[in-house]
C-alpha cells in the first residue's frame, strides 16, 4: 500500500513523457513567418507577466482618474430586478456614451444606504458625487498614462487602441494621422492584434476616407484572425467582427460586389447574429423593424444554406 | 521579625497543551521572614517556578493565600518591594543593558540622575562595566544573567525573589554573586531563591524550604542540616570491635577497621574504646555531609 | 506613579526596537524606491502623470503604513510571552493595563514614524513633480494617522487572543478588505428585506471602519478638497471609543492571563 504514491508519481511523470498533446488546443497561437520572436523567451515571459499586471492595474486607475475618483460598480442582477436605476443623470447622452447606464456608485447614495452616520462620513471622505453631479475629467489628460502603459507592456492592446481614440479624439486629419502612427507603433510591438490592425483601418474609413488603404489593412486583420479560435468575450473576437464588418461595407462602397458577398458570408458563418452582415449580404426591406431583422437574417441564412446558394468560402 | 513571604495552602494548577488541567503546587505552606535567606529546593517539575510565579502575581493561585509583607501576593505594593529574577529571559535583544535597566527602573519609579547612576552601578557591580553600551543580543548567556541580577537589585529591594540564580554563571560570576547577595543581606534584604547548584545554597542560606511534587516535604536550618549530616571517620589497627557503636565498622585492611560515625559522642566513645584496648589509632577524619546526598533521600523518602 | 512616565517607558522601548529591527528602514527605503521610480517617468518625457503620482504616493503611504502597524502591534504581546521579556516588565509595580497601554502606544508611535518618514518622502517626490501640495494631503494625513492607531488596537488585541501570524492575517484581511467587507454587507443588505437590515447593520458597526479614515481618492484627484471639520471630529470620536474598546477586550484576556 505504500507504494501505491510512489507508483502513482511514476506513472504519472511516465504518462507526462509520452502523451504530447493532452486534450484539445484553443486558440493556437498565429506567427507570421516574418515574425521576429522577440517576446517567446522564458525571462522575457516572466518579465512580461508583470509588465501586463502593472498594465492593467494602469488600465483600472486610468478609468478611475476619468471618473476623478469616482468609483463605480455594475448593479447586481438583483437591483437591476428590484428596478433600481441609475439616478437620472443631468447628460443623458454622455452618460451612455460611457456606458453608465446600469451602474451604480460603489459608495451609495444617502438613500440606498442604512449605515447612517458611517456612510455620511464614508461620503465625506471619499471621492463621491451622486450620479446627478456625476463628471468625467478630459480623456486627453489620460494620453500620458495610456503612454505609460505602453511603454511598460508594448502588447498591451487596449493601450494602444483607447490611446489611439484619444489623439484622434481631435477631429482633425492630423490627429488622425498621429493616431494610425501610434497605433502603427502598437502593430510593431504587437503584430498579433487584430484590434490595433482593425483599428488602423477603421480610421482611414471614418476620418481619413481613404478606402483602398484601409482594406489593406482590414484584409490583413481579417487573415490574422480567421486562423484563430477565440472564446467568445475575447476583446480580440469583437475586434474580428468589426473587421469582418468594415471590410464588407468598404468592397460594397468600392462597389467589388464579388468580395463584398465573399467576406459577409464569411464573417456571417462566424458571427450569425451579426445585423450588420446580414444586411449587407441580404439587404433586408427598408422599413422591418431592427429587433425582427436579426431573426430574419437567420431565417435567410438558413435557408439559403439549405438550397447550397451561399456562397461559403470556408466550406 | 516581619513575615516576608507567607504561603498557605497554596494550589497553582496550569492547563496543558493537551488540555487538562495539571496541579502544579498543591497545598504548600512556608513562609519566609524578612531579612532570612532561605534556599527553595525541589527537583525538576516539583513546583518551583510555579510557587515563584504565584508570589509574583504571574499566575494566580487557584486555591489558598500567598501574601508578600501583608500585602496580597502580585499586587503593586509587594511587587514595588520586590526584585525578582526569572528562570530564564531573553531581555530586549535590541537593548542594551543600559538601556534595559534604565526602562526597569523607570518602571520601578526611578527616574533621572538617580536612575542613571544606579544603573550604571548595578552593571559595574555585576561585571558589566564594559558591555554596558552593547546590545543585549550580542551578550552571553552568563551576561545576559548578569543583566537579569542587575535589573532584580534595582531600586534596593527589601526582598529578593530568585529563580535559579546561578544558571549560566561561569565559577568566577558565582562567587561574585555570592558576594552580591551576601552584601544585600547584610543590608537587610530578604533573600528567597531556587537553584539546583546545592553548594551555593549551602553557603547562601540560612534555611531551605524541600519540596517534591508541588508539594511541601520539609524545612530545615542550614546549621543543624550540616551538623546533622557531618561524619566522623576512625581508622585502627588492632582486635577492637565498634560494632556496637555504629552501623558503618568494616575490616579495610589485614588487622586494619573503619568506622563511620555520626555523632561526636559517639566518636569519642570509640575512641576511648581503642586507646583503653591497646589498639593503634591509624586515623580520624571529621567529613562535612553531602548536601546532595541528604537532598536525593529527602525526595525519595517523600516519593 | 506617574501613569504617562510608565507607559513612555514601556513605549520608548517597542519604538527603540522598532527602529533597530530596522522594519522602518526597510518600508522607508521600499517606499522611497516606489515613490522616486514613479517620479522618475517624469524625466522620460511622460508629463501630466500627476494624478497618477499622487494616487501612486497615496497607495504606497497607506499599503506600507498598513504593513508597519500591523507587524509591530502583532508581535508584541506574543514576543513578550515566547521570550519571557514579560516576566522582569510585570515584576514591576505596575498594572497589565499599563502594560497593554505602553505597548499600544509604542506601535502607535512606531508606525505614526514610518508614516511621517513615507510621507516626508513622498512630499520631496511630489514636490520633484511639481506637484501641489493641498490642504486636502494633509488632512488625508491626519485621518490615516487615526485609522492607523484604530489598526494598531485592533491588531494588538487580536494578538492577545491568537497567535501572532495569526493576528497579523486577520488584520491583513480586515484593513484591505474593509472596503469590501463594506460594500459586501451593503450589497447584502439592501438586497435582503428591511427586517434583515439592522443584522447587517450591526455587523458592519462591529467591524473597524477603516476605510472611513482613507481619504487617499479626494487627495489624489482634482478638485475634491478637504472633508467638514465635523467628520474629522466624528472620526476622532469614533478611533478613540473603537480602540479603548479593543484594548479593553484585549485587557479583558490578559489581565488573569498565566504566563
């Protein structure tokens, strides 16, 4: 019997030596063949693993300090059940344009708080303002910290690409262009990111309006990313259907209709529920409402797949 | 003469790691007067430390009465006259003895100049003129036991209470010890200590309090004990015999006895014996008697 | 006797050893690596990082404070125990409040110096920013400083109940997650009916408010400015009632203690 660890460590090490591949592989990693493997060494590894932490802590603060201070939490499904709200902020629109639309002040409101004098004190002390005086401070006073992040973790993609958003925040053409440089720079350091990729090229569609440019950088966004397996929050996934999205509407205004059909059915059978390919690839009546119009695109891809119409590059 | 220490039947009782309870001194009852020095002697576990603890106020007694000069045992008022020096303590390691006597005696009610001088006194009486700057950690076990004697005489106490005293101490710091404590008695101090070192405590005291097994086996003055425990030894050549006498008469020899006899009497009646029968006295040897041999048959007689 | 003389005494010595452990100089020269690394951004060219500096200055002066006042207070009372120090102090005519007060007071004294040495710190390293420095900071210091006496009681007493790691985990768990544990029970208790609520009231009153004393995020961001004079007040009050009651359930164990 007490042999039996000793034997089961054995086997163990034994079965490690000789089975390889243990179970499926998600998301094999894509490299270039370009690629100069710079990052794949075992110290760089470890250093990288503390870089991102630094990272991503800068990340959290950087949205704390737009809020100066003011911390904030998702409500609970409970409170959202309850039908507790946001308090009716005075700007509506900025408030969904940071998605406040179902948060709440980690430090409650005098209302929804029974500490009595504590939570007076706790009010009085911390960085608090009911969401009818709620503000956020200028992104661009952020742009150092997004630097900072940067610099610290080079493949940090939400650094670049919420960097990016700010110099260009100016609606300027030269803000535009110093932000396809930085996030160029992004690329360089990073070359897997289909964000930074998609990025680049969304803003030669939406600021620079230079088309023929931004497929090129779409196209290589796209072949990044159709090797790969994301799980389906992955920020990089999103990315991936933006892509998908931007490229159809770019080969439909460039009129390449044949491209437009290939990369809408493509992105379609990765994204179904995708709207926005629907109805580039299926042109849904003018007037249907949005809400039916997801399930009319399904409804139309199914069917076409069952009479073998689509024309399905991946199959 | 005041009573010093008054223990009546006195019961200390700890809780073991196991979690029963063990009685740790069961009914003792001594007392010690002031200006006496009185060896408290015991083997390993007897209830020593115990009893000293329970005068100290360290633990408190779960059964009897404990009082220091009238006053209840672990209270300000004895502890304010008392010196006391534990078993074993680590003083301060980041101290130095300066230091460490200078917080006791602030503790003790010394302050300023006075303070300063005395302590600076106590460390050069005990042979710490040189190490008095030094951290504490850095000092010997047989210094550190110095620093302790040191703090235990601050503020001239009218009772010393002393937990294995000796421990530590190389021969040269046992005998300046002895003179320590010698001078502190003849100054009116109250001596009460435990040691395992029997031949300090035959040279210190004037009494000694014996117990086994948390509990009281028996007292004795140190100048009958020694009276009692002297031997006188005769060694003859010649037919006489001293069997009568004394247990303790053998043939050592061809013609040649021995005998080992207690008491002087005794002694002066064999020696009679062997002058009035012609035999030749070879020998008389006086012996002082084995603390430590009264000691092993005082506790096996109690066990 | 002099009551303050004795608990000066007894305080002067855990300060004594606090520095000579050299636990300060260790947080000091941590923190001071932190402060200045951060400062040094400055000079690769990354401005208006002052938010983040001072945000940066505040953590570290809390994280480290936080750490300094809870290694000193755990191990006080134990160390004495394990090392038979207590023995010489409690032959001495004096209480075992006394000596829980002097040891209070010296961890109070000990960690008020490691944080007035960080702050000191972190001042020079605002001030290579050019970083103002408010009223608010100061304020933020003085609350920080009563938050860390409450830290102290609340730790020393744990240890007079537990072994020393044991007390310092707790405390760990209590100081950094007074916050949560704060939000958890308001959470909870504004979900559960109004019949539960005063449950969750009462046990949010028991826990040490830490977080209340924290006013690190009005410091750090722009604008806030300092707190009413009634919640310092109020914070007073409260650092004073919490800890005596601490050290009162400290004392409540230690004063029929067998040592």
């Amino acid at each position: 019997m007490r042999f039996i660890p000793i034997i089961a460590i054995i086997g163990s090490a034994a079965a490690g030596n000789f089975v390889k591949d243990f179970g499926p592989t998600i998301n094999p990693p894509y490299i270039p063949a370009n690629y100069d493997a710079q990052e794949t060494h075992a110290s760089t590894s470890i250093l990288g693993q503390f870089r991102t932490s630094i990272s991503s802590w800068l990340w959290l603060r950087t949205d704390l300090y737009l809020h100066n201070g003011v911390e904030m939490r998702q409500m609970t499904e409970a409170e959202r059940k309850s039908g507790m709200s946001t308090e009716d902020a005075a700007d509506d629109g900025h408030k969904k344009l940071m998605n406040e639309e179902s948060v709440l002040t980690t430090v409650p409101s005098k209302d929804r708080d029974f500490r009595g004098i504590f939570g007076d004190i706790e009010r009085a002390t911390s960085a608090y303002k009911d969401m009818h005086h709620h503000t956020h401070n200028d992104p661009v006073a952020a742009l150092p910290l997004f630097r900072l992040m940067t610099w610290l973790d080079p493949t940090f993609v939400p650094g670049w690409v919420q960097g990016a958003a700010i110099i260009g925040r100016d609606r300027s053409d030269a803000a535009a262009i110093k932000a396809v440089e930085y996030l160029k720079e992004g690329e360089r350091q990073d070359p897997f990111s289909v964000s930074i990729v998609m990025e680049i090229g969304e803003i030669y569609i939406t600021r620079l309006n230079n088309l023929p440019k931004a497929v090129t950088y779409l196209e290589q966004a796209r072949s990044m990313g159709k090797h790969r397996d994301w799980v389906s929050e992955d920020a990089e996934n999103t990315a991936l259907e933006q892509t998908y999205r931007w490229l159809a509407l770019c080969y439909r205004n460039l009129e390449q209709t044949q491209m437009m059909r290939q990369v809408a059915s493509e992105g379609l059978k990765r994204y179904p529920d995708d709207i926005v390919l629907a109805h580039v690839l299926y042109q849904p009546p003018a007037l249907m409402k949005p809400q039916y119009q997801k399930e009319w695109a399904r409804e139309k891809i199914s069917e076409q797949k069952s009479t073998a119409k689509v024309d399905d590059p991946l199959e | 003469m005041s009573t010093a220490i008054l223990a009546e039947q006195l019961h200390v009782r700890y809780k073991a790691k196991n979690g029963k309870w063990v009685e740790a001194v069961q009914g003792l009852t001594f007392n010690v007067e002031a200006g006496e020095v009185v060896g408290f002697l015991g083997p390993n576990g007897a209830g020593k430390s115990s009893t000293l603890k329970a005068l100290m106020g360290f633990v408190e007694p779960s059964g009897g009465n404990c009082q220091i000069f009238g006053e209840p045992a672990g209270s300000l008022a004895s502890r304010a006259r008392i010196g006391y020096l534990p078993e074993v303590a680590l003083y301060y390691p980041f101290l130095t003895p300066r230091e460490t006597l200078t917080l006791y005696g602030e503790l003790q009610g010394l302050h300023g100049k006075a303070l300063k001088t005395e302590a600076e006194t106590l460390l050069e009486v005990v042979g710490l003129k040189d190490a008095m700057n030094k951290r504490n950690r850095s000092l010997s076990k047989g210094m550190l036991q110095r620093v302790g004697i040191a703090q235990s005489l601050l503020g001239n106490p009218e009772l010393l209470i002393l937990d294995e005293v000796t421990s530590g101490l190389d021969p040269v710091g046992r005998k300046e010890l002895r003179h320590i404590l010698k001078d502190r008695q003849q100054a009116g101090c109250t001596l009460f200590f435990s040691s395992h070192e029997l031949s300090e405590v035959e040279m210190l005291c004037d009494r000694i309090v014996l117990i086994n097994n948390g509990k009281f086996v028996e007292e004795r003055q140190i100048s009958d004990l020694k009276q009692e425990l002297r031997q006188f030894s005769v060694r003859y050549k010649g037919e006489v015999s001293l069997f009568d006498l004394t247990d303790h008469w053998q043939q050592v020899g061809e013609n040649i006895y021995e005998a080992v006899f207690t008491s002087k009497e005794q002694l002066l009646v064999a020696l009679d014996r062997v002058h009035d029968e012609k035999a030749k006295l070879l020998d008389v040897v006086a012996q002082e008697g084995s603390l430590e041999d009264y000691f092993v048959e005082a506790i096996a007689r109690a066990a | 006797m002099n009551k303050i003389r004795i608990w000066k005494a007894i305080g002067r010595g855990v300060l004594l050893e606090s520095v000579r452990r050299k636990d300060l100089w260790v947080i000091a020269i941590l923190g001071m690596i932190i402060i200045l690394a951060a400062s040094m951004l400055g000079f690769f060219g990354v401005r208006g990082l002052e938010v983040f500096v001072k945000d940066l200055a505040v953590t570290v002066l809390g994280i480290f404070s936080t750490i300094v006042a809870i290694l000193t207070s755990s191990r006080l009372l134990p160390d004495e125990i394990r090392n038979r120090t207590l023995y010489p102090l409690l032959a001495r005519p004096i209480t075992r409040m006394d000596l829980l007060l002097g040891k209070f007071f010296g961890a109070v004294a000990a960690t008020w110096i490691g944080f007035l040495m960080l702050a000191a710190l972190t001042a020079v390293a605002l001030l290579i920013f050019h970083v103002q420095f408010e009223w608010v900071m100061i304020q933020y210091m003085v609350l920080k400083m009563m938050g860390l006496v409450v830290l102290c009681a609340v730790t020393l007493t744990l240890s007079a109940y537990m072994t020393p790691q044991a007390a310092a985990t707790m405390s760990f768990v209590l100081a950094f997650g007074s916050v949560m544990f704060e939000q958890g029970l308001l959470m909870a208790g504004n979900s559960a009916g109004k019949g539960m609520r005063p449950i969750f009231a009462t046990v949010s009153d028991i826990l040490p408010q830490y977080h209340l004393f924290d006013e690190g995020s009005r410091a750090a961001n722009i604008g806030w400015g300092s707190a009413p004079i009634w919640v310092v007040l109020a914070l007073g009050t409260y650092m004073i009632f919490y800890s005596g009651a601490m050290i009162s359930m400290a004392w409540s164990k230690f004063r029929k203690q067998a040592i």
